[in-house]
C-alpha cells in the first residue's frame, strides 16, 4: 500500500464517482478501478458497492476513510513540525 493509493481511495470516497476521481487525479479511470481493487485485496475487504456507474462507500469503506483522513492529518501535522525544526536549526 503506497501513500498515493490512499489519496486515490480519499477521492474516489468523497466523490464517489470512478471516473470524476480519476480526472481529478490525472489518471485513467482503469488505472484507479485497479488500485482500488489491489486496496480491497490487500485490506480483505470490500470497501464500496457498486451502484450503477458509480460508487458507494459501504460500513467498512465509511471507517477506512475516516482512518485514512485521519492519518493524513497527522501526516501534514508531522511533515510541517518537520519543516519548523529543519528552519529553526538552520537559523540557529
């Protein structure tokens, strides 16, 4: 599991739509559909149903998300500490 393959899963979530997300993301929309489903494989879960053309977080899918917005959070958090103690030494 790559950071980017948890970006592509945070937008196809929001949007719920495979090919919006996949625009959006500059891919193509089978490139996106396979990293989804290597996600699904590698978690064991099915993390959307597949409604028509589209796309719909199901209960694992909400939790997934909820944890991977949160770890991206804490990514930002911890890459900015990074950047203030790398500019603080470098003043110093």
């Amino acid at each position: 599991m790559e950071l980017r393959h948890l970006q592509y899963f945070k937008r196809v979530a929001e949007l719920e739509h495979l090919t919006k997300a996949a625009s959006e993301l500059y891919i193509t929309q089978s490139h996106l559909s396979h990293v989804i489903i290597e996600l699904e494989t590698e978690l064991g879960v099915k993390l959307f149903d597949r409604v028509g053309r589209g796309v719909r977080l199901n209960p694992c899918g909400r939790e997934f998300y909820r944890d991977v917005v949160r770890l991206f959070y804490e990514y930002e958090d911890a890459k900015k500490k990074a950047q203030d103690n790398y500019k603080r030494q470098s003043t110093q």
